[in-house]
C-alpha cells in the first residue's frame, strides 16, 4: 500500500519530480552505493544526503538501477522510499502477518535523526530488510551527520553497513553537466549567452549551507547573473558577486567607498574606524589574502563605552546584507560572561557524559557551522577569563577553526571577526596637555591592549582600530541623529517639539559630564525631552531652558 511516505520509484519512468528527464551523467556515488547492493551478499549502506529530501538519493539511484542492472537476472527492479517511522512500522507489521517472496526492490529509508540514544529507524530498518530480504539504504542528512560526535557515527551505523558520501563537490563532472543543461534553458528564458567559463564558475562556487548545496546553488547563480546581464543591459552572462571564481578571484558585492560611506551614514562621529573596517572587510572577501587558513578579516575595536563598537559591527552586517551578501549574518557572543573556565559550557559546549552536552544548538561551533560567512562578534574580550579567550583566538586567527568540547572542528575561514573592548579608554580619554599629545595618547593604549593579548594572538590581528572619545562637535553630530529618532517617535503620537539651540547645548553638556558616550546622551534625551510628555495632550510644544534646566512647555 503506497501512501505519500512510502512511495515506489520505477527506473524505466525515473524522472524529477518536475516531471523534467534525468540527468545523463548520474554520479559516482550510485555506482558505489550499487556495488553493495547488487552483491551476493548485500550489505546496508548509509548515504550522506545534501538535502532533508530522500528524493536526493532516490531519484539518482532509480536511474542508475535502470542503467546499470539488465545484466543482473536477480537484480532489484524499483525502488520503495519510506520517509517517515509510522509507515515503516506499517511495513514491518504487515511483513510479520502475511510473509512474501523476497521483493525486488531496494528500501530507501529516510533517517532524520541518525542519533543512536534518540532515533528508533536503526533498529527498524534492520528488522524491515531482515523480513523483507531486501537490499537496504538509509538516507541521512549531511547536517545531522556532521552534528554527531565521533564516537556517535560508529554506534549510527548497523553492523557491516558501509558508509557512502553523496554530496555533490563543487566543480564535479555531474555538477557541471546539469549546470550545462540549465544554462541551456536559462539562456533561453533571458535571451542571453552563458559560456562555458560563466557555467564553469558557477559549479565551482562552494556550498555555504545545507539549504543551498550544489548544483541547485549554481543554478541559482546562472539564473542570478543573467537577470543582473539584463538589468545592465548586456548579453554575455559573466560571474559576478559572491565569493565565486572570476578572472582568479573573488570579488566583493560592494567596494571600499561604498561600504565606508554606508558605515559612516549610521556609526556618526568615527570616520576613521569605518574607513578602516571596510578597508579590512573588503580586502578578504576579495580573496587576495596572503594567509589562507585564517579568517577572512580579524580586528579589535578599543576604546571607551559608548562609541559605537558594536553598532559598528552591526552596521556592518546589515551593510553586506544589503549589497548581496545574503548569506552575512552576525554571531555575537558575550565574552564579558565567560570570566571563569567553568563557563565555557555555554559557548564550546560540555565534554561527552557531562550535562549540557546533548544541547548543542547553541555552541559557537554549531552556530559557525550554519551560518559560515558570518561576522564573528566576540564581545568584550578584555572581560573573559584569559586562558579560555587566548586558546579561542589562537586557534580562530591562526588555523581559521574553532573546535568544541565534543571534538569537531568546523571551518571559520569565511568569517570576518571582530572582538570589543574597553582596554585602551583611560588612555584615549586623558585630557590632553599640549601639542604631541595625541600620538602619545595612542601609542599608551596600543600598549595597553599588547598587555591585554599575548603576542601570538596581538600579531594575527590584522589591525587594532580605536574608537575616539566623543569631544563636543561629535556629541552634537550625535545628538542630530538621536534628534531625529525622537521627531519620529513623537510625530506618530501626535506630538511637534521644537528644541531649542540652548537645550541642545545643555543636552551635549550633560551628556560630556560622564565618560559614558552615546548612552549617556540617548538617557538625557529620554529624561529631559520623552518623559515630559507622557500623560499630555497631542500638540505643539517647545524645549526651553528654564532655570537652567531643559522644560517642555506648551506652545
């Protein structure tokens, strides 16, 4: 009985879902899976699937089955996916009651959650092929491979079964084969030209994540480029942005300036940090770093609270996101929390046996491991115990992993990493003496923060950017922008405030008493403009100075 969890896949009418042929060029991995199953004595096999789907391993395997099994006279003829337990338990109760002939089919089951201590098809998928005499593959996916610790995958397997990895490299013969035949269409559908180097470019560009493998990201690639060929005007599809082969290199979805003028349009009052994060940012995802096993770019934002650190790390990611970089994302993570080893639990995760070591969503690794291209935040680092911040950081800048208690490692070499701290603000918030000063001033707070980083850690930093203390014509450049978040909020209450020079003056005073920076002036804003219009009517007022102190009165 067929239902829409168990289903049969014949491989004289094999084809896609979409109804489209199947590929010519199947790959290498069917022959491998079928040198076992055709044996005289099968044996299981495991596939690592690159999708959640088991069409992605079935749909492959029911051609070659067509292709290559005619010589065989008792080879399988079909094969049966059984995507959910329910309908495996259904298979394996109707097999005890009424005992058939072996089938000639192979058993395509899907295991989701090939965790040993939580997934009951191990033992189900024995007892089905026993009962049934049918050759057996079980589909797990890559991402629920990759989250089982070593010694987990060995006790996933049944006895004798073989493991058989089906996840498409990038630039392998059956990628650039369907990407041919996609460009075929995609060139018809946009009335453009894609040749052969555009195609070639497109099966090379490495899967990010799970969601988007090859050659469905290639795919997207093609079909991405020759829209923006068009929207430019143009008829010969070439490579564009992204992280994918063009002319021996990668290119950045946005320049320099750019990225400067649209960090500078947010981060007010620190031109010189945002012109040179960007700098950073852009030379490694242009793929032109000297060093290839570190990440993409790895800075220290120093300086006092208050000056835009982690607005700037922020900016960043929405800035990327914007210009094409969809896969940018932020991982932040509060090092300020981890002030003892005992901590570290909650970001490297516990060793096996301990508590806390089956919930690993949330460890740095497993976060990376999701979300590869993004911007690494490691918040106040001069905060967190030194002996787990200095192994964290050698290993991330110096080898680009990160490995957990549980022993895998994952790659981080397509991070951007940016770490926070205070250390250096006594420094950069002295009041100057005299002409000299200020190159004096930095040259103390680099020093502060080589204290703060043991050598082999300091020198893979590409470089330490200081953030300036606010002085008064920064403040008031602030206050604009924090002024205008106010009109905003307060215009869709009903409310018009007029404020005027002398509060503003008082506002930036305030604000400049207490080395707090931009949360020190959003908190008089609130006290002295917000908070005096809550139980009012809607209207007209004005902030006036009254008694030496900022009121709002009516107008």
């Amino acid at each position: 009985m067929a239902t829409s969890t168990s289903t049969f896949c014949t491989p004289p009418s094999a084809q896609r879902r979409d109804g489209s042929p199947l590929p010519r060029l199947l790959p290498e991995w069917t022959k491998e899976v079928l040198s076992h199953l055709l044996a005289k004595d099968p044996v299981p096999v495991y596939v690592i699937a690159p999708s959640q789907e088991a069409d992605a391993v079935s749909t492959p395997l029911t051609a070659a089955l067509r292709r290559y099994t005619p010589r065989w006279r008792h080879a399988p003829t079909r094969v049966r996916v059984v995507r959910e337990t329910s309908r495996l338990k259904e298979i394996l109760r109707d097999s005890v009651r009424s005992p058939e002939q072996p089938h000639k089919e192979v058993l395509v089951i899907l295991d989701r959650y090939p965790d040993p201590g939580l997934s009951e098809v191990r033992e189900l998928a024995r007892r089905v092929a026993d009962c049934l005499h049918t050759p057996l593959v079980v589909v797990v996916p890559a991402r629920a491979w990759e989250e089982l610790e070593e010694y987990d995958r060995a006790s996933a397997l049944l006895p004798g079964a073989v493991l058989v990895d089906a996840r498409p490299r990038p630039g392998s013969p059956e990628v650039v084969s369907a990407l041919r035949e996609d460009a075929r269409r995609l060139s018809a559908f946009h009335s453009v030209t894609i040749p052969e180097p555009t195609v070639l470019a497109a099966a090379l560009a490495p899967s990010e994540n799970e969601g988007c493998s090859q050659p469905l990201l290639g795919r997207r690639l093609l079909d991405q480029w020759a829209t923006w060929t068009v929207l430019d005007g143009g008829d010969c599809v070439r490579p564009r942005v992204g992280r994918e082969p063009q002319s021996g290199c990668s290119v950045c979805a946005v320049d320099e300036l750019t990225l400067t003028c649209l960090l500078r349009s947010e981060v007010v009052g620190q031109d010189e940090s945002c012109a040179a994060l960007a700098r950073h940012v852009v030379l490694g995802r242009s793929g032109m770093r000297l060093a290839s096993q570190r990440p993409r770019s790895a800075v220290m934002l120093a300086g006092s609270t208050g000056t835009g650190k982690t607005l700037l790390a922020r900016t960043l990611v929405n800035a990327l996101r914007e210009h094409g970089q969809y896969e940018t994302s932020l991982i932040r993570v509060d090092m300020g929390a981890l002030t003892s080893g005992h901590l570290s639990a909650s970001l490297l995760g516990s060793p096996p046996g301990y508590v806390g070591s089956e919930n690993r969503e949330q460890w740095l690794t497993s976060r990376i491991a999701r979300t590869p291209s993004a911007v690494l935040l490691l918040d106040e680092v001069d905060k967190a115990d030194p002996e787990l911040r200095d192994a964290l950081l050698l290993e991330l800048l110096g080898n680009g992993t990160v490995t957990d208690y549980a022993g895998r490692t994952v790659d981080a070499t397509g991070l951007d990493v940016i770490l926070t701290a205070n250390t250096g603000a006594g420094a950069l918030t002295r009041v100057s003496t005299g002409f000299g000063e200020g190159g004096d001033r930095m040259e103390t707070a680099e020093a502060e923060v080589r204290r703060l980083l043991p050598p082999e850690v300091f020198n893979r930093l590409d470089e330490v950017i200081f953030m300036h203390p606010f002085d008064r014509g920064r403040m008031m450049m602030v206050l604009d922008r924090v002024l205008e978040r106010f009109e905003d909020v307060s215009r869709a209450e009903g409310f018009r405030v007029t404020v005027e020079d002398s509060v503003r003056d008082c506002l930036v005073t305030e604000a400049l008493a207490q080395p707090d920076g931009v949360r020190r002036l959003h908190r008089e804003v609130e006290r002295w403009l917000v908070a005096p219009l809550l139980g009012r009517e809607p209207g007209r007022y004005r902030a006036v100075m009254s008694a030496a102190e900022p009121q709002v009165i009516p107008e």
